[in-house]
C-alpha cells in the first residue's frame, strides 16, 4: 500500500481527532462519576459510592474532599478502621462536619478519648457558627 503524502497527512489528522475525541470523552465519563458519586452519597447509597471515592483519593491523595466522602462511605458500611485515616485529613484540611465522622471512627475502633476531644471540637465549631449543639452535645453523654 502507497499513501502520498495527502493520505498520509490525511490519516494521521483523523487518528489526532480520534484521539482528542476519545480524551474529551474520558475526562467527560470521570466528571459525571464524581457527579454520581456525589448523589449517591447524598441519598446515603454509601456502598455504591464508596468505590468511586476510593479511586479518587487514590489519584489525589491529599484531597480533602475526596478523603471526606470516602471516609464517611466506609464508616457507614461498616469499616471504621479504614475509615479513620481519611477522616483525619479531612479534617486536618478543615472540612466542616469531619470532626462528627472522626469521632464516631475513633469510637467504633476503641479510641474513645480521641472520639471525646473530636466531638468537643465538632462543638466548638458548631458554636463558632452559630448553629445549634443540642444534638451534638448528646454524643458526650
């Protein structure tokens, strides 16, 4: 077979759209995973989300959000060990709430003064925002 060099130039345009293509499409089907997993998460399908979160935290480890979402996908289905070291970067980073799933973690795996000292700051930041304690404050009962 003997292309000139038009179907040459020709063939290799069409593989480079292809391939723009195909990359547009990838980066597209990512988006709308994290879009899933998010409602997932907010309609409390935490097993169905959990995987898509472990592969996000995975390709950006230092995520705070990312590790959030998962952490709380693994406390809800029953894995607080694992749960734990997201949750802390979570809220090492300050994502609000993360305190609440830190401490149920350290509960749920016996570290039950770091679970007190977590829910005392969960408090105190819920009193920093002006947001009712009452709920919270029956954790330390």
């Amino acid at each position: 077979m003997n292309l000139n060099n038009t179907d040459y130039k020709l063939t290799m345009y069409k593989k480079y759209i292809i391939g723009l293509f195909t990359l547009c499409c990838a980066g597209n089907t990512a988006a709308q995973s994290l879009a899933q997993a998010k409602q997932l998460f907010l309609n409390g399908e935490f097993e169905q989300a959990k995987p898509a979160f472990g592969k996000l935290v995975k390709q950006a480890p230092s995520n705070a959000n990312y590790n959030y979402w998962y952490g709380v996908c693994c406390l809800k289905t029953g894995e607080a060990e694992e749960a734990v070291k997201p949750l802390e970067i979570a809220v090492k980073k300050r994502i609000t709430g993360g305190q609440l799933y830190l401490g149920q973690a350290y509960n749920e795996t016996y570290r039950f003064e770091d679970a007190v000292n977590c829910f005392e700051e969960y408090i105190a930041d819920l009193s920093k925002r002006k947001k009712s304690t009452e709920e919270a404050e029956k954790l330390l009962e």
